[in-house]
C-alpha cells in the first residue's frame, strides 16, 4: 500500500506484485484538515481497506 497526504487531499494505491489492484482519493473534510500526520495516514488506510 502505497499512500500520499496534502493539508487537502490524500489518495492511496494498493498494489500487488508491482501492479495496482485498486486506487483511491479524496479531498479532506474541513475537521479533517485540522488532524495530527499520524491520524490522516490512519483515515488513508481506513478508506483504502474500505474499497
């Protein structure tokens, strides 16, 4: 799983033997804006094992 965060979005691909299987991003809600680093990457990985 590979994941990127921005203050606004972040998208997240999951791959398996170096070919992508599934891909997502979101633009971040206003509250989630004001989140520490580790609980955004914890909300990135969350919706990735959501899709």
């Amino acid at each position: 799983m590979y994941y990127d965060i921005s203050n606004v979005e972040f998208w997240c691909v999951l791959m398996q033997h170096c070919k992508v299987i599934a891909y997502v991003s979101m633009q971040l809600r206003k509250h989630e804006r004001n989140y520490m680093t580790q609980d955004l990457e914890l909300t990135a990985v969350i919706h990735a094992l959501k899709m």
